[in-house]
C-alpha cells in the first residue's frame, strides 16, 4: 500500500492515526508545511520501505526508523 500527500498543504502535526496503516509500504508526506515532532505511532509501520518526510518543519530523531531493513529515507 502507499499513501502519497505530495505538496498538499496540510499544516499542523503529522496524524498519529497514520501509525495504525501498518501495510504502508511507501508514505510520502513532503512539501506539505508540517510541524511537530514524528509521532511515536508511525514506528508501527513495520512494512515501511520508501518514506519521505522532506521540505518540511518536523524537528525530533529518526533513528527508530533505521530499524526496518528496507526503509530507504529520501
């Protein structure tokens, strides 16, 4: 499954309901003016293999991300 949200201009934090599309295999979510930190729910996504979170204001560590084998972070 993949859910790309390209340039919409969502403003605000990245819904922690996102955690619970756990056979996302792709989430692109750049270029949409978020804030926040990266809501612990999206290390649920276990299947995660493309995620790109760019060209946003989001602040806070990734590294938990690294643990998924396939994930490349554009």
């Amino acid at each position: 499954m993949e859910l790309y949200l390209y340039r919409v201009n969502a403003t605000g934090r990245i819904p922690e309901s996102f955690g619970h599309l756990t056979s996302l295999h792709t989430l692109r979510i750049d270029s949409c003016n978020l804030s926040g930190s990266i809501p612990k729910p999206l290390w649920n996504l276990t299947n995660i293999e493309e995620l790109n979170l760019g060209d946003n204001h989001l602040e806070g560590p990734i590294s938990d991300f690294f643990r998924f084998g396939k994930l490349s972070l554009e």
